[in-house]
C-alpha cells in the first residue's frame, strides 16, 4: 500500500494510439483503453493518501523545440512510408500531403496529444467523468484525495508533480515517512525522485524487456477483449529509489579517507553528471553514449578529482562553475581514446560484416589491443549482430543510400572538420568566436536544467538553440569580422 499515487496520463495514449495491433479508430476506444490502465496501475499501488493524475501542459520552449522536431520528423517519415520506395520520388508534395491526410484518416494520429488540441479537452472531461464515477463506485477509491491537473495548466506532467511534492514539504505537520509512487518510463523521473530526495520514493513502470506475448498476435480494436487482455498480461516493476541511494553511496565513496562526504550532496554531483550523458533540453555530447559506460566514467572522473576540483560540483540547483571547468577538462582527455576504439569497433565490424555477406572467413578480433579507458567495455550488446553490423557503416539494408560521414571523430583534424561542417565556418578566429558562444550557452543551459530539476522553471522562454542564435546575430552586427554560419 502507497498514500501517494502520482502519475501523469499522456503516455497511455501514446501507448495505445502507436501500437500497430491496437490501431484505435476514435478517441472514445483510446478514452476507454485509458480508464483500463488507470485502474490496473491503481490496482497494483493501492493509494491511500492521494491520487495525482498530470497531463502535460505547454511545456519551456526549450522542451517545445524538441517536441516540434520530433514530431515534423515523424510526420514527414509517415508520409514517406505511405508513398512507398520509388514512388514517393516522383510524385510531387502536393500529393505527398494529400495521401498523408488519407492515412491519418484511416487511424488517429498521436500528434494531436498536445495542449490545445480537440483531442486534450475531450481527455479532459472523459478523465473527470471517469473520476467521478470510480469515487462513487469503487470502494477502493473512497476516502483518498484525487487531484488532475489537466493540459490547461502549464508545465510537463513530472514537474507540475515535483513542484506539487516540494510544496508538500514545506507544509507544517508534512510526514518525512510519506511513500511516493511514481508512474512512467522516462529515464528523467529517476532524477527528478533523486533530486527530492525523498527516501520512500518508487518508480513504477512497464517491464520493457517482457512484452505480453499476446501483443504480437492480437488483432482486436481499441475497447475490445484484446485490449484488456494485453492490459491484464502486461508486466510491471518498481524501482525503488531508496535502494539507488544505497548503491550510489558505495560507489561514490571518495577515496581520500580524510574527507567524510555528505551523500545528499553527492546525489546532486550525479544528478548533474548525468546531464552531459543526455536530456531533453541540451545537445548530446558525442563522446558520451550511456551504452558504453559514460555513467562510469563520469562517476570514476569525479572520485579520482574530487580533491583536486575543491569539492563538491553543485549545492543544490545552484553549480560551482570553477570546479565544473577542472572536472571537464579532465574529463575531456577521455574524448581521443573513446572515439579511437570506437574507429577500431568500426573497422572490426566492416570487416565482419564484408565476410559474413560474402560467406567467407571471418577474421577473430579477440586478440586486437584495446585502449585502456573505463567505458566501451558494452560496447557490442543485445541486437542481433548483422543488424548491427548494418546500422554500424550507415548502409539501408539493401546496400543503397550509404550516410557519409564528414567529421569523422577521433581521425585528425575532426575539431576542424566538425566546425565547419555544422557552423560553416573556417578561420581559427571564427572558430574560437564560435567556441566562445557555445560554451557559454552550453553553461547556461545546465544551470537552467539544474533549477528545472530542483525549483521549477525559471525561464519559460529560454532555450540554448534559440539563446545561441541571438548570440550569433548579436555577434553579426558588432564585428567587422563576421562568420558564416
């Protein structure tokens, strides 16, 4: 049993509306595939206290920005694969729109979850019906207080939750014994319970790695037996946040025996490390890749550097930048032999693949030296290894359409090459113009995804696209000595 139940509701939909077996027809099957959902997840929690259900408002441009990227990329590929192959290259973009239209026709398309839609209103007022209803009906409901903070509200549905769960806390008479459950698959909701740092925190979400067997075979609609079946079948776990604490306090003891670290703060350290491994809000640093081991990199940097940075990176939201500076720096000398074990993994794979799609021998690379550093060790996991020997030289499967790459990281010279290829520019001082620019905007961004995670936002209208652009006009009209871009 749980008093807190907290959870926000656009990922059902999701669920449902992308699922090719399901392929809802109306939004009346999504509402009713929703209500199922809700009430195998209250099942499973048992809420005592509190049931807090978000939709997500509008969100911080710099989370809009990369919902509208996604979202055209996803909407121009359905278009694609609607045309067809050679067809969708001679017709023209009139009737690319035409038969796109069509196809959204024939099933609802999930671009509609978004504040401001049809779709996001009619969820509203089926969700307040369905509230109503389960409190007059079902016991289980009764006595516990339901709050739903709807599209109209803005802000993303974890953090309308995060700021409703640091309000609580400040309440006189709050219960520091209070247990929180929070439902979803995002990465980011393990750092948003981390940064609370509330002990009795769980993180309930879908065993990605079971799907129910059905799912494969079921060919119901939406509202349907299958659908309930699939719900019933589907297999959950929690994450328990108590015990990540416990693991990240042995494995971010700092070796200096003198020095006694405050485990709060530690866990702060790590919520910002992990900002460079990947977010919604910032660039991804390519050296980086969470599958390699970066976690372990970023946690092995910071032990050995502890001492020598001065401390701690952060206090709270608030980032020491001086020590965050000797703590790239260091971790910057990792950035050559990464990308030359990846050139080596590269050259391994084409060779393999060349032979396996010759059918003749395959070359053992077992006994090739490695380069000594901490992350690539997972580095070949889990596809099946044609598959990624395919994806790996950036070939379609029928050998068509090969991605060249022109930076080439790791090989000399790619500093240059990188610049030039995604700014446009070639002079030493345009591209320490550029530096500059970035690094400054770079900072800027994990401050404000720090004070997201820890206060709320504290810019609705910043984002490091639209911050870095400004910067560059700004540099356009003062300088004589302008860079193209």
């Amino acid at each position: 049993m749980c008093p807190f139940l907290i959870f926000w509701v656009c990922n059902f939909c999701l669920c449902f509306m992308n699922c090719a077996q399901l392929a809802p027809e109306t939004y009346e099957e999504v509402f009713k595939a929703v209500f199922k959902y809700i009430d195998r997840i209250f099942s499973l929690v048992r809420p005592r206290k509190l049931l807090y259900m978000a939709i997500d408002g509008v969100a911080p441009r710099a989370k809009m920005n990369q919902q509208r990227a996604r979202r055209f990329r996803a909407a121009k590929d359905a278009a694609d694969e609607a045309f067809g192959g050679e067809r969708s290259r001679s017709v023209s973009e009139s009737e690319r729109e035409k038969l796109a239209l069509l196809e959204q026709k024939k099933k609802l398309d999930s671009n509609v979850i978004t504040p401001g839609t049809e779709f996001m209103a009619l969820l509203s007022s089926a969700l307040q019906y369905y509230i109503r209803l389960r409190m007059n009906v079902d016991p289980g409901w009764r006595g516990i207080k339901v709050i739903l903070s709807d599209a109209n509200v803005p802000g993303e549905g974890e953090h309308k939750i995060m700021s409703y769960i640091r309000l609580q806390r400040n309440l006189p008479g709050f219960d520091p014994n209070t247990r929180h459950c929070l439902y979803g698959l995002d990465a980011d909701l393990i750092m948003l319970a981390l940064a609370t740092h509330e002990i009795h925190f769980s993180i309930l979400r879908e065993n990605v790695r079971k799907a129910p067997p059905m799912v494969r075979s079921l060919k119901g609609k939406v509202g349907g037996k299958g659908v309930e079946d699939y719900i019933l079948d589907l297999k959950f776990q929690f994450v328990n946040i108590w015990v990540l604490r416990d693991y990240l306090a042995l494995d971010m003891i700092i070796p200096d025996p003198t020095i006694k670290a405050d485990l709060e703060r530690l866990i702060d350290d790590f919520v910002f490390m992990c900002l460079f491994v990947g977010n919604d809000f910032l660039p991804h640093v390519p050296s980086l890749e969470i599958s390699e081991g970066a976690i372990d990199l970023l946690m092995t940097v910071y032990k050995k550097e502890f001492v020598r940075m001065g401390g701690y990176l952060t206090n709270s939201f608030e980032v020491n930048l001086k020590r965050v500076e000797h703590f790239v720096q260091v971790l910057g000398n990792q950035e050559g032999p990464i990308f030359k074990k990846r050139i080596q993994i590269q050259k391994e794979r084409e060779v393999r693949f060349r032979g396996f799609s010759t059918n003749k021998f395959v070359p053992n690379f077992s006994k090739v030296p490695s380069i000594e550093s901490p992350i690539l060790k997972n580095s070949q996991n889990d596809q099946p290894r044609d598959e990624k020997i395919q994806r790996s030289i950036n070939c379609t499967p029928d050998g068509a359409n090969i991605v060249v790459d022109k930076i080439k990281l790791g090989e000399p010279g790619w500093k240059k090459r990188f610049y030039n290829e995604k700014f446009g520019i070639e002079s030493n001082d345009d591209r320490e113009k550029i530096k500059r620019c970035a690094v400054l905007k770079y900072i800027e961004g994990i401050c404000w995804v720090m004070h997201y995670y820890y206060q709320g936002v504290c810019s609705w209208q910043w984002s490091v696209l639209h911050s870095l652009l400004s910067s560059l006009i700004y540099d356009i009209y003062t300088s004589s000595n302008c860079f193209q871009y």
